[in-house]
C-alpha cells in the first residue's frame, strides 16, 4: 500500500463520513420543517375553528 492509496481511502471515508453528516442534518431539518408545518396547521385550524382567522 502506497501513500496515494491510504490517501484516496481516507478522502473517500472522510467523504462518506461528510455525506452522512449532511443526511443527518437534512433528516433533522425535514423533521423540524414538517413538525412547524404540523404545529402551524393545526394553531391554524384552532384559529378558524373560534372563527378569528377568516377562512379561505
């Protein structure tokens, strides 16, 4: 094994481990985006059901 060998696996490991980093980041972002969404809908829904947001 040479050192352009050890290099290239280190880059690919420290690519996958990157990529991983940015999965977690997109999962924990998706996750935060639709519990406001959910949250928002349903403060949305109490809005419309004492009738102070005009409904649509």
């Amino acid at each position: 094994m040479s050192y352009d060998d050890l290099h290239q696996i280190y880059t690919i490991k420290g690519r996958l481990l990157a990529y991983r980093r940015l999965c977690k980041a997109k999962a924990v972002a998706c996750s935060l985006l639709c519990l406001l969404w959910s949250t928002g809908m349903s403060y949305s829904r109490f809005l419309y059901s004492l009738e102070i947001w005009p409904s649509p």
